[in-house]
C-alpha cells in the first residue's frame, strides 16, 4: 500500500448517500485523481490517503483509497487554503488570506481556544467569529464521531445518520441502548443494532434487547404477510431469534402494551400480538369501507333498460350474474366482484363503466402493479393507473409510503374500480381508503382464488369472509373462453377436478421430465426457439415461473443458467459483479422491494425528461440498459419506459428476472409461460400456487417435469396459514 499525503484542490464527484468520491490531491510532487469513499471532505483540507495505484479503462491512472485521515494543516498557505475552500461558510479566499495573515501558524489554535480574536480581522464581528469557531468544532466533532463509530462496524454511510441524529449523545446511547437506533434512524434493523450492542457489551438477555427483539419478530412476520401473531407464536419466534429462554419474553409483552408499541387482543381464549401500526390501520380501514357502505335508491326498471341499452350500443349481453354486479355498482357504495379467468369481469367492468358515464360521472380506474393497470387499460379502452400514481406518490419511508391524496386531499371522482385487489395488502388499502369520501363509489374486483398479497394482510378474503359487503361471485365461464385450455384447466385445477395432461391441447401443455438438468435444458430450447414463433413475442416476454427460490430448479439457480443462455457475455455488454453474481447490460431484472423515495423520469428521443416520478415496488420488472464504473450507477428501464438509476450500493434491490417466483407473478400476464415442476415442501406445493402461476399466461403454458408432483399440488388444498385481522375488526359490534 502507498501512502500519499497532500490537500484537497478539487473535488471532480460526491455521491452525500455513499460517501463515494472523485477528487484532485495536491502534493509537493505531481497532481492525483483519487477515487474512495470519503466521510465529509471538503476542498482545501490535508489529507493522507493509503491505497494504490490502478489503471481506470476510460480515465487512466487513479489512486484507490482504501483509508485516509485528516492531516491539521501546519503551515500557514494550507491554513488559508482550507479555510479558504468553502469549507467553512462565509469565509471566502480573501477573507481566509486576512485571518492567516493576522494570526499566521497559530491561526488554529486561535480559531479552537480563542475564538473571540478573529473580530480583530477586518470584516469579521464577533457573531460572524463565534460561527466560524462553531464550524470548526462541528466538523471536528463529526469526525471524532466518524472514527468512534467505525470502531464498532459501522458503515461511513450510517455513522452520518446515527451523528446527525443525535450530535454529542451518541456516546451515551450507544454504551446503555445501542437498541434506539432501530427505533430512531431509518436503515437501522434490529439485526445492525443487535451487532453493534455485541461489540459494545451488552447483555443477550438485556431487557432492551428483548423488547428490540419482539418488535423486529413481529416486524419480520409481516413480511410473510401476517399483522399480528399469536402470543405463543410470537414467544417461539423471538426466543429462537434472541437464543433466550421464552420465560423471558412473555413479560414484556404487556410493558410494550402499555408504552402502545404493541396491541394485545383476546379471541377465543388466544391473545393475539400485533404491532400498533398493523392493528390501527385495519381497525382505521374497518371504519372507513363501512362508511363507504352508502345505499342509493334506484328503480330496478330503470337499471334494466339502461343496461339494454348498453348492451345494444356494445352488442354484448350480459349474463344473469353480470347484469346483477352492475346494478348492485349503481344500489351500493361499496361493492366486491370476483370471479376467476373467463367469468367475464372485463365485460362487467366495461359496463358499470358507461353506465356510470351515462350518469355524467367521474370514474378512476386503478390496479396495484404497472402491469396490472396497462393490462386494464387495454381491457376497457380507458386510462388506468397504479395506486401509488393514482394517489400520487410523494416519496416516504423506507416501508411506508406518503401519498399526496389522503383525508386532507382526497380523490376528486364519483366511482373508483380497483382491479387485481388480490394483490393489495393492507398499508396501500389502508392508504387508499384514506382518500376516499364516503359518497364515492368503490368497486373492488378480483380473483379470490390467486395467492394473497405479497405484502402483510388478506384484503380481499377479509372483507369477502367477514360477509359485510355485497359480494357478486362471477362463475360462468364465457364460450370464447371455454376455447381456451388454460381457463378450462385453471378451473378444474381450483374445483379440484382431474386435469388431463395429453398435450392434445392449443395452449396447455404438459412435457413430463424427471431430472432437474434436462427440465433446464428443455426450458432453455422453449425459450430460446420454439415459444416466441408459436405465441408471437421474443425469449424476454416468455416468463418462467418457479415455485420456490432455492432448489434444482429454484429462481437462484435458474436465473444463473439462463443469462448465460438468453444474454451470454458480450464485448460490447458491460458488466458489474455483485454479491455472488453479476449484472451484465441487457439482463432481465426485478425489484424485490418497495421503494418510495427512488426517482424515475421518462425520456424523449433525444434524451430530454418529459415525465418525473417517485417510486419502483416490488415486482416491478425491467431492462438493464447502462453500467457506467465511473458514477459506479447502473440504469434500468422499467415499463412504461421509466428510466431508474441505481447507484452500486442499491443494487441489492435487485435480481435477475428470467425467472421468477409464482408469489412475484401476481397481477402480471405474459403471452407465454413456462413452468418447472419437480418436489417441494407441502405447504408451498398447494393448489393455490399451481392455479396462480397457470392464471398467468395470456396464449400458452407449459409446464416441464414431473406429473406426480401436478397432481399432488392440485390435490393439496392446505395453504399457508396467514394471520390477519381485517375480518375480525369488520364485525366488531362497534364498528
């Protein structure tokens, strides 16, 4: 390792997320481009850098720091460079020149223990002088704090959050609860801070520890979808997590009651445990669906010619069950529609629409997944938005999101139609509800039978289950439809009925293979060169569905094989290495979490932003279009043409897509897919699963290996058990 110690002429780039800098070092000898992760550097300050030399492709010669420290300046031209950097504000290289000059190589000194003395400088009164000194004190402070923490783990990135969060007290929290910080700063889990407290000495069985750590238990419960546990179960989680007897949790549930982290609730001799933010949002969502639950008085007459009418305009008539959800849109303020592939929930929408529109009224229409809402727009022939975008997004936490449309602003419209409201879990209904004025009409559809949300909840098994609502359950399966196999079989397969698999078949096909190897090797072949003829798109649009992530045939292992086959490596393709695989320009990428706060923009042929927006969630797929080592970013696109750049560090937010697990299909259709079927374990293996995946394809599925395991998930009628408490709140008697 070289060591180089010089000052700071300019800085070329700063990334403030990760401390990721380019800069010019001066030293007695020659200029340096130094590249590194720098805490807060300013122009002018002396540094000493430890690294070495490497040879940039596009930039040539550049030193690598691998650490560096402040070096106090000590002659008087370093003194007066620094201050005059900008650095310290409102001191510019004149005034820096008068201070030096008065004070000369005590000028520091001066600065730190008499900070009165620089009003003796013309231009400086003693206010502007006590601020000077307080700058100087507050970047010393931050560095102290910087190296302090750093001893103990912590990344440069978060040492900033957790400095600028508490100043000075830092010490003190640290040594007595290093647990605050998962309360306090946004990035900070239970996990990091579980870390930190062991290199700082606390106790496993600490009564903070085991507070952090039911909370987090609960936390990470709500990422398999469930708003509360039971307590035993909750008892169990934690104990496993902490590696401490479950005595010692059980008490502290009712000291988190009584400081409203935690809701207890009694039911059938069970306390469940929820944490406080889970259990108002479906209690606050309770009320406000029951609100919406207005009854208008509309002759039955008037409904039936109107719906003729309709049907003469369209030149589609509608069946028993169809014209029923229609006219309970138009009776009921809150409706419910379900109905699986081929029911004819479109046909159904498209008239509650123009009916609506006869009436001269505003109509949104909303899904939860990009995907979704292009899919409903091309459906009905009118505009249709996620969620988020419907609600405008604002940014947020990092799992909460903040929405321009709420109870201070809501929605300005008469009739709002959700599709895909499987796919809704509860903090987005909780925040859509939110926007909504009872007087409005809201009409949720969706297949009751696909996977519940990825997020935590069951909204719409909830609200159906709790029997509150008009529900209208669409069952005919449409004669256009009932050409199709894949409606045909998804049907049998949710009934429970036998499924042939003779390949006979337009668009169902079942090709039987035993070995992990040759189902790949067969996947492959479809992808690349019989599927895109045989549906009409290319190897991208045809999706591979998986049920599980790890495994022979997991999305792990898949996603490996099939970049080396459907975008093998190219000269011309750069590439960026990360975790235990890599990006390569041209990959097939998802996000695999909810991201509020990322920016997006739209842009013309010629480059220019011609639309700006917040937020890529989870399942959202698209293109790696750019690597750029030098900004070390990589750009992606995404539906719609929104153009994202990740910056390096947020690159764990993504995957490879080529194949995807059946849970991040949902609310997504694809003109074909293909799905790999060897053993799994029997609560994932269900009947749920299968339905979903094969639910998903627009004109083929295939599925590739063992029948056995076809019909055993048909068969599995066990679902993954999710505790959620939306229907218990809905009949409460105090609702």
């Amino acid at each position: 390792m070289d060591v180089i110690t010089g000052y700071v002429d300019h800085i070329v780039y700063h990334n403030a997320d990760n401390g990721y800098t380019v800069l010019n070092l001066v030293n007695a000898e020659e200029e340096i481009t130094c590249v590194g992760t720098f805490s807060a550097i300013s122009e002018g300050e002396n540094i000493e850098v430890t690294g070495e030399y490497v040879e940039h492709p596009t930039y040539g010669r550049q030193f690598r720091v691998e650490h560096f420290e402040e070096k106090e300046p000590t002659d008087e031209l370093s003194m007066e460079r620094y201050l005059g950097s900008g650095a310290i504000k409102g001191v510019g290289t004149a005034l820096a020149a008068r201070i030096v000059r008065r004070f000369k190589e005590d000028t520091f000194r001066i600065i730190e223990e008499e900070p009165e003395r620089l009003a003796e400088v013309k231009g400086i009164s003693e206010r502007k002088a006590i601020e000077i000194a307080e700058q100087m004190e507050e970047k010393k402070e931050l560095r102290q704090a910087m190296i302090f923490l750093q001893k103990y783990g912590i990344t440069l990135n978060l040492a900033v959050k957790i400095y600028n969060t508490y100043g000075q007290q830092l010490y003190g929290i640290l040594k007595e609860n290093p647990y605050k910080l998962a309360d306090d700063i946004q990035g900070v889990g239970f996990r990091i801070a579980d870390e930190i407290a062991v290199r700082v000495g606390i106790r496993s069985d600490s009564d903070f520890r085991i507070r952090s750590g039911i909370l987090y238990a609960l936390l990470q419960a709500s990422y398999d979808g469930h708003t509360y546990l039971p307590e035993d179960e909750l008892s169990r989680r934690t104990s496993e997590l902490l590696q401490v007897d479950s005595g010692l949790i059980q008490k502290h549930y009712m000291d988190l009651a009584i400081e409203r982290k935690l809701i207890l609730k009694e039911k059938d001799g069970q306390m469940q445990v929820y944490s406080a933010s889970y259990y108002y949002m479906e209690s606050n969502s309770a009320v406000l669906l029951k609100n919406l639950d207005i009854g208008y008085d509309v002759p039955d007459i008037e409904m039936t010619d109107r719906i003729r009418k309709i049907e003469k305009q369209t030149g589609v008539e509608l069946e028993e069950k169809q014209a029923m959800a229609v006219k309970e849109a138009v009776t009921n303020g809150l409706l419910v529609i379900t109905g699986g592939p081929g029911t004819g929930k479109t046909t159904t929408i498209n008239t509650i629409i123009k009916y609506f529109e006869s009436e001269g009224m505003d109509i949104l229409l909303a899904a939860p997944t990009g995907r979704a809402a292009k899919r409903m727009s091309e459906m009905t022939g009118y505009e249709a938005k996620t969620i988020h975008r419907m609600l405008e997004l604002s940014g947020g936490m990092e799992d909460r999101a903040g929405f321009e449309r709420n109870e201070n602003n809501p929605l300005e419209t008469d009739v709002i139609i959700i599709d895909e409201m499987s796919m809704v879990d509860i903090n987005l209904m909780h925040s859509l509800l939110k926007a909504i004025v009872p007087g409005t009409r809201l009409i949720l559809v969706g297949d009751v039978n696909q996977l519940p949300s990825v997020g935590a909840g069951s909204v719409l098994k909830d609200i159906i289950d709790s029997k509150c609502f008009h529900v209208v359950k669409l069952t005919k399966i449409f004669r256009q439809a009932s050409q199709s196999d894949i409606v045909v079989n998804a049907h049998k397969i949710n009934l429970g009925e036998e499924v042939i698999l003779d390949n006979k078949s337009m668009d169902f096909f079942f090709l039987k293979r035993y070995d992990a190897d040759v189902i790949i090797s067969v996947l492959i072949q479809l992808i690349q060169q019989k599927l895109p003829k045989f549906v009409n798109a290319t190897p991208y649009d045809i999706q591979v569905l998986t049920p599980m992530r790890k495994g022979l045939v997991g999305v792990e292992r898949l996603n490996r094989i099939l970049q080396q086959y459907l975008n093998p490596p190219d000269q011309t393709k750069k590439e960026h290495e990360y975790g235990d695989g890599l990006f390569r320009e041209g990959d097939k990428v998802m996000q695999t979490k909810n991201n509020y706060q990322i920016e997006w923009e739209v842009q013309s042929k010629y480059g220019f932003a011609i639309e700006k927006g917040l937020g890529i969630f989870n399942g959202d797929m698209g293109i790696v279009r750019k690597i750029n080592d030098y900004t070390e970013t990589m750009t992606v696109e995404f539906d719609e043409g929104r153009m994202v750049e990740y910056p390096f560090k947020m690159l764990e937010e993504l995957e490879l897509a080529y194949a995807i697990t059946i849970h991040k299909s949902q609310g997504s259709e694809y003109p074909a897919v293909v799905i790999p079927l060897l053993n799994g374990p029997k609560m994932l293996m269900n009947r749920n699963l299968l339905y979903t995946a094969v639910t998903r394809a627009r004109k083929c599925v295939t599925l590739v290996g063992n029948e056995n395991t076809f019909y055993e998930m048909a068969a599995n009628v066990t679902e993954q058990k999710r505790y959620s408490g939306l229907k218990d709140r809905l009949t409460e008697e105090n609702v």
